[in-house]
C-alpha cells in the first residue's frame, strides 16, 4: 500500500532518536514520493534527518507543557490537535510506545496508527504493534521490522546524519584557541563521563586514570556533555591536576557542536549515554562500557569500530536505575580501555 503523508512520532531522548535514523532512511527508500514529518520534542531534535529524509519536523515541547497551568495545557493540546489534524496524515508511526507518543497518535485524528512491538503505559490501545522476525534484538532491528512490514527491504544500517559543517569549523577554531595544534587529524579524545542512570556512569576515578594515560602520550582530552554533568568534569580534573591538554566542555556545546566535536575526534569512551549513539552514528573508533543496560538491546549497532565492555559483574544488565551495591561499572579498568584505544591505533596503521 503506498502512502503520501506520513508521520514518524520519536520524541525523546538523544539516545532514542539517534536509533530511529536507520528506520528513516528505510522509509524514504521504501516511499520516495511521499511527505514525511517527524514529531519530536525540541531539546532532541539536532540530529532529526534533514530534506530529502524529513520534508518537515513538528514539536511538542513537553518540558513548557509540564510547567504549564491546567488551562494553558488544554489550550496547547487544542492548539497540537489542530495542528496534527491540518497534516492530514494517512500513515502515523508511533516508534515511542509511551503514553505520551499514544495521546500524539491519537490526536492526529488518522485512522491508520502503527507502532513497533514494546508499546508500553497503553499505547498500543491507540496504534497498532508491529512484531517482526526482531522483536527479542537490537531496538534498532525492532523499529526497521516496521519498516519491513511497510515493504522496505533493508540491506544495511544506514545513519543520515547532518554534515555539520558550520559546527566543525567553530570547534575546530575553539580547539585552536585552546593551543591545539592544527592538522588533518586532531590529536584529542573525547570522554563522556555522565549519563541519565548514576549506575551507568563510568566512576570519575577512573576517568581521570584514563585520561592520565592519553595525556602522558601527548594527545589532548576532551571531557564532554550536558550542563548537569558539571560536576564530574569538575571532578576529573581536580583528580589529574593542572594539565592544560585537558579541557573541560561540559555544558559548553550544543548538540550539534557535540556531534561536531565527536565527529573531529581520535577516539571516543563513555558509559552507555546519548553521545554514545551519536558517536556510533558517525563511526568513529570509540569504547562503551556497560553495566546495568544491555548492550544487546541497546548498544552501539551498526559501527564495526565501537567495542562494547560489559561489566563482569553476575548482575550486570540489571536494568536498575539505582543500587544499593553498585559496583559493576568500576569492575570495567581504565586498562582495559586504554589497551582497546591502543589496539585500534595499531590496526588503523597497518
């Protein structure tokens, strides 16, 4: 069946978004023609595809809405109803599977709802899940076993990510200022040492031994992230001491410049976080270490140069947001990481 209008519904979080770009690009293989709009919430929509992938991306900005009194909030949902319904949307996708995402669907007024196969908190009373051949595997193959029911034959994972043309050459001029010096390939590592979950997060000893490491063989570290992970770049450096080939921009980036910065690097490490996707994305050379998350769900898929470590832990992939006993992150070494980077140097100048 061939449809012309169609909307993707992805609103949050970095992580998630970044997963749903191969569905994408599967559905605009599979329906060249038609219209394609993407509904996601605005803090996540730096790496929402540009034209040709996305003909337009529509917002809900659920951090406002939450703020709101009860009647500017029914004034918002009158508003987001008329302006789904005005799209006349003949296909609507629900990759979410939440109540909120549900509550979207319906509003659209589009008597052809879909969504993929763990839809959650009722979402599946409003669209209907599709369950594929992958529904116990990557998240990223259960979104494309949508794709797949829609007719998409896909023969590989395929990430359209943004240039980012204007952002590298700012990052690049701010490494410049910052005493980096010049080339083809910039001599730093990124380092993300924050995430949502505090049990997925890397300890800050250890990211700091690391970066000792890095730093004593004359490349540059860069520490990386959101505003609220201020402290733990605070942290680290006063952990390795007055080191000017240490530079903390945590909170000083946007998304884009983030990807940008990513997309320059050597090499990439942190725990399982939003940049992570956005740095498998882009394919660069990075390690992940996993404690409470799988990484057969959720890892980094689709780049042959990202090495996962999982936690030898017995109850690691406890999906736990908090632990009583948490100590399956920091059983993953500094060492360890260092001797993958070091492996991945070596076979990049064979």
């Amino acid at each position: 069946m061939t449809y012309k209008n169609i909307l993707i519904i992805k609103m949050s979080s970095l992580g998630d978004v970044i997963h749903a770009l191969p569905f994408a690009a599967a559905l605009r293989e599979t329906f060249p023609d038609s219209r394609i709009s993407w509904l996601v919430h605005p803090q996540f929509s730096a790496f929402v595809p540009e034209p040709p992938i996305i003909d337009e991306v529509l917002y809900f900005d659920k951090a406002a809405f939450g703020k709101m009194g009860l009647g500017e909030k029914w004034k918002t949902l009158r508003a987001t109803r008329s302006m789904l319904r005005s799209r006349n949307f003949d296909l609507v996708i629900d990759l979410q599977g939440l109540f909120k995402s549900a509550v979207m669907a319906w509003l659209t007024g589009c008597p052809h709802r879909i969504g993929y196969c763990e839809m959650r908190e009722g979402s599946r009373l409003v669209s209907r899940p599709i369950t594929g051949s992958h529904a116990h595997d990557h998240v990223i193959e259960r979104y494309l076993d949508v794709a797949r029911y829609l007719g998409a034959k896909v023969e590989k994972i395929t990430y359209p990510m943004p240039a980012l043309t204007e952002e590298r050459k700012t990052i690049r001029q701010r490494l410049q200022e910052a005493g980096m010096p010049e080339g083809e390939k910039l001599p730093y590592v990124v380092l993300v040492p924050g995430a949502r979950w505090e049990t997925k997060r890397w300890p800050t000893g250890h990211y700091a031994a690391l970066a000792r490491k890095f730093l004593a063989e004359g490349i540059w570290v860069v520490l990386a992230g959101g505003p609220g992970d201020a402290s733990l770049g605070e942290k680290i450096r006063e952990l390795v001491g007055p080191e000017p080939h240490l530079l903390d921009w945590i909170g000083q980036t946007s998304l884009r410049e983030l990807g940008a910065l990513i997309k320059e690097a050597r090499f990439y490490v942190s725990g399982d976080t939003g940049p992570l996707h956005i740095a498998t994305a882009l394919q660069k050379p990075l390690v992940t270490m996993y404690g409470p998350t799988r990484p057969d769900r959720t890892g980094p898929y689709g780049n042959p140069q990202a090495t996962v470590l999982v936690s030898p832990i017995s109850c690691a992939g406890c999906l736990k947001k908090h632990c009583d006993h948490w100590n399956c992150m920091g059983a993953v070494t500094p060492e360890q990481v260092y001797k993958l980077f070091k492996e991945k140097e070596a076979r990049d100048c064979d």
